[in-house]
C-alpha cells in the first residue's frame, strides 16, 4: 500500500522538483532519469507517453462546482430572458442596439464588480435604446506567451493555479448577475465552459479560433448566442463558414458534467454572428466594410438566420489599433451613423475599466485599482458619456 500510494503522490514534493530539475539542466528526460514516481509506473503503462508531462492535477467536476456555487432563481432568471433580448436584437425583433462592454480581461474580481455595479446603474436608465451586457472575459488567447487571464494565473504570478483560477471566475460571474447585469465572455478552452457557460448570456470565439473546427463545435453546443470573430487576415468567409457550421449538428470528444470523457452530439446552434474586429490591414468599422461584409455573409447564409441579419462592431483591437482614444472615435463614428439610418450593425463591443489605458502585469498589490494588465480600456467617465450618446443616437435613428 505505502508504494502504491508513493506512484499516486502529486508531484510538488521539494525533493520530487528538485530530481527533476537537475535531470533538465543535465540534458536528460526527467521521466526515465529521476525514480520520482508517476501514474504511468503505478498502472503498468510504458513511460513512453507523457514525457513532456510533468503532472495532471485532478479538478473538481463540473456538477461539484455548480452545486457549490448554484445561480440562485433571480440569477437563472437574468440568464434567460436576456438570451432572448440579445436573439431579439439579432434578428432585429428588437431595434435597441446590443452594446457589449467592459474591461479587455478581468484581473482584479473586486474592481470589476466595482465597474458592474456602476455599468447596471446606466443599464436602466438607458435600457430603452441600449441592450447592456456585461464583458466579463477571463481567458486571454495569446499570439505567443504571457498572461492567459484569470482562470489560467489568478495570482498573476506566474504560479497558474487554475483551480482557484476557475473558482474566482464562477463566483465573478454570480456577483456580476447579482448586481442586474447579464455577462458576455470569450470561449477559449473547450473544457471550461462546463463550468461557467450557465452564467454566459453572449459568448464570442476569438479571432484566431474562427476557423477552429474544436471551437465551431463547441459553439454548435452552446445555449447562448455566439459571435465569431473575423479572422485576423480580414476574412469575412472564415467567421460565416463558422457560423454556418456551427448551426449543424455535430458529434465530438468532449466531458461530462462528471468530468469525464464523453461523446458529445448537440443540435447546432442557430445564433451565431459576425464580429468585425478589424484586421492586421486595419480598420473594417466603416460603412462601405459593413456593407461587403453583409454582402458577403447573405451569399453564404440563409436569409432568416441572425447572421445574415446584421453584425457587431469591436470597437477595440485592429478597428481602434488598441488605443482607447482611437476606440472612442470608432464608437462616436458609429453612433453618428446609427442616428442618420444606417442599417446592419445590430450591436457594439467596447473594452472599458474603471481607469483608461492599461499597466503592465503583476500581482494585485503592485497594481493600480480598476486599470487594465492587457489592452488598454477606455476610462469609466469617457464609457458612461459614450454610451449615452449610444442611446441618444438609437433614439434619433427611431424617429427617422
């Protein structure tokens, strides 16, 4: 028993990590040049797999989490109905304008229930031309390395303890709905949706996963609307072909609500959109941009589907050269030309924090309250004035 339970210990025994870093400075592979035990030892399997694995660190399921942290009924209750708003506002049932807004990734769970509790306060005063959801994003895709968001390094130290990291997220999300808001995130691991999806009212796939066949599965599964970023070449085909693929049927490798390795069918799901996010050749806010794109998405999509109805502005990334100035002057453009009629654009995203522009990355208490640690953001003060003339200029557009 003393040897099985020794193949079983974790590895992050001091005298396990250090065996293991002597063996990798010397050149050698730490899992056949070092006796520290392994899984692959315990059940008989060759040491051939894994040899770039150091460790798997077991996670509570996905039913565990739920149960612990539930949605209470008013929460559940905010879930759906604005699901349904946002489909509303999609298919243009709804002629409010979908603005989705706030802080690029979310670092610091305090401040950014601080900025939810002030963004719900305009939420109603501004809920007859504006559809408010909340941008509560903690998985940050990366072109190489650094911070990969919340649930990845909550301690933004490096040390990646995700376990806390999934936890502090689920909890964001119910104190962000408890404050009235619904919440909108970026679905980057295929397996953390498990955990936090049934507290997502919008969802988006990232530019560099459009064409991901893992992520137009996984969205075809999902309970919520899902909007498909442009690829970051341009290409409008990329995120239609996703959309389209996504509103199939698809069966594929996922986990249960155990945890545990699953085949998943699901029924496809019919709305998903398009995000214009701009590209490495620049700006595609303008009109004559949204104008091909629609052309574009309408020869590829069924009149009736959300898609080929209209599309969301990021306001951010390749459209502002993420500079929250510039992400300001996108919005205002876009807001004159909602006021003056102009068809097509069904929502608007924003990053916005308490403070404007952004900080490099390090633990909490070396930081500034409420600042952004990856793109710059546009301050509270300069949000709260844009989205009132947001409001102002649906308003104009009703009476033209």
């Amino acid at each position: 028993m003393q040897q099985q339970d020794a193949h079983m210990r974790p590895l992050n025994r001091p005298e396990d990590l250090k065996a293991i870093r002597e063996a990798m400075e010397e050149g050698k592979n730490p899992l056949i040049a070092t006796d520290v035990p392994r899984w692959e030892d315990q059940v008989g399997i060759s040491r051939i797999v894994n040899r770039r694995v150091l460790e798997f660190e077991v996670l509570p399921t996905p039913a565990q989490v739920l149960a612990d942290q539930p949605l209470t009924p008013e929460a559940q209750e905010i879930v759906a109905y604005s699901r349904d708003e946002i489909r509303a506002c999609l298919y243009g049932q709804d002629d409010r304008l979908l603005v989705i807004v706030g802080p690029c990734s979310v670092h610091d769970p305090k401040a950014a229930l601080d900025y939810a509790r002030r963004l719900a306060k305009l939420k109603d005063e501004l809920g007859g031309e504006l559809l408010i959801v909340m941008r509560v994003y903690f998985e940050k895709p990366r072109t190489t390395v650094g911070w990969k968001g919340l649930i990845n390094d909550p301690d933004i130290d490096g040390s990646c303890n995700i376990k806390k990291g999934l936890l502090l997220a689920r909890k964001t999300l119910l104190d962000v709905l408890g404050t009235g808001l619904a919440a909108a995130t970026e679905f980057l691991e295929p397996t953390s949706p498990q955990f936090i999806a049934d507290a997502v009212s919008w969802g988006a796939i990232g530019a560099r996963n459009t064409e991901s066949q893992v992520h137009r599965q996984l969205a075809s599964g999902l309970s919520m609307p899902i909007g498909f970023k442009n690829a970051t070449d341009g290409s409008i085909k990329a995120p239609t072909d996703s959309c389209f693929a996504a509103a199939q049927q698809h069966t594929f490798f996922g986990i249960d609500h155990m945890g545990r390795a699953a085949v998943v069918k699901t029924l496809g799901n019919p709305d998903c959109h398009v995000v214009l996010r701009g590209s490495s050749h620049g700006p595609n806010y303008d009109a004559a941009s949204v104008s091909e794109a629609l052309e574009t998405i309408r020869t590829l999509m069924p009149q009736e589907s959300a898609a080929a109805h209209g599309l969301i502005v990021d306001c951010s990334h390749g459209n502002s050269g993420k500079d929250e100035h510039r992400q300001a002057e996108v919005v205002r453009d876009i807001a004159a030309r909602i006021a003056s009629g102009e068809q097509g654009i069904t929502g608007v995203m924003m990053e916005s924090f308490i403070e404007g522009g952004n900080q490099k990355a390090a633990p909490l208490d070396q930081l500034v309250y409420g600042k952004s640690i990856t793109d710059k953001c546009i301050s509270w003060p300069d949000t709260e004035s844009l989205l009132r003339e947001l409001a102002e200029a649906v308003a104009t557009r009703r009476w033209k």
